[in-house]
C-alpha cells in the first residue's frame, strides 16, 4: 500500500465538491468545464473554480496530512522508507535522493533513510 492507496477516495470526494478535474487538451477541459466559470491550473493538469481555490487547497492538505498520519500507523516509518527505497529502485542504483524527496512529506530525515536502507542493502 502507497500514500496515493490513502488519498484516492477522499480526493476523489474532494475534487467532485470542489468542481475540480484534470485536463491535458482543450478537448477534455470543454467536455468537463462549468459554463461561466473561471478556473485556476494549480499544475500537473489540475484545474479548480477559482472560487474554490482555497478551500480546495486547505483540504487538499488536511486529506494529505490524514493519510500520512494513517500510512504511519498502520505500517511503520522503516516499512514506509523500506517502500520507498524500492519503489525509487534504491537498492539497484546505490542511491537515495529520490526517496528522500519522495518522504520530505512525511517529515522523514536523510539519516533514517540511510539507516534503513544500509540495514537491508545486500
């Protein structure tokens, strides 16, 4: 299980209140767009009314925070680096930037990582 196994369903929740999609072409920003509706790229494809920007971002972050949270509980900060180092083929290239950017988020220190991925480096 990933971090995006816990943000799925309430993103998806979030961005149908919010009126929120994705579109990478004017094809599929015409067929999902609202009439009269200004709306504001926040990257990645990621369009939201522009009167929701706020709120759709100070949920975004709180739906963020709460899978963390719940990604920690319920497997461990060494399972998550563990995952992580494999998921970024750490163990393949004998390095870890990628990992530590990837939990910057989690708030899970280079040297953690380095203990982790040492302790199962073959």
């Amino acid at each position: 299980m990933s971090l995006q196994n816990y943000l799925n369903t309430p993103m998806g929740i979030l961005y149908s209140e919010m009126g929120a999609f994705f579109s990478f072409s004017s094809e599929q920003f015409n067929k999902k767009k609202v009439e009269n509706t200004i709306y504001v790229s926040l990257g990645a494809g990621l369009l939201v009314p522009k009167c929701n920007v706020k709120s759709f971002i100070e949920e975004f972050d709180k739906i963020k925070d709460a899978a963390i949270k719940q990604d920690i509980e319920d497997n461990g900060i060494d399972a998550i680096i563990l995952r992580e180092l494999s998921n970024y083929e750490c163990f393949y290239t004998g390095e870890i930037e990628d990992c530590v950017e990837a939990l910057k988020c989690y708030s899970i220190t280079e040297t953690q990582i380095y203990t982790v991925f040492n302790f199962h480096r073959e």
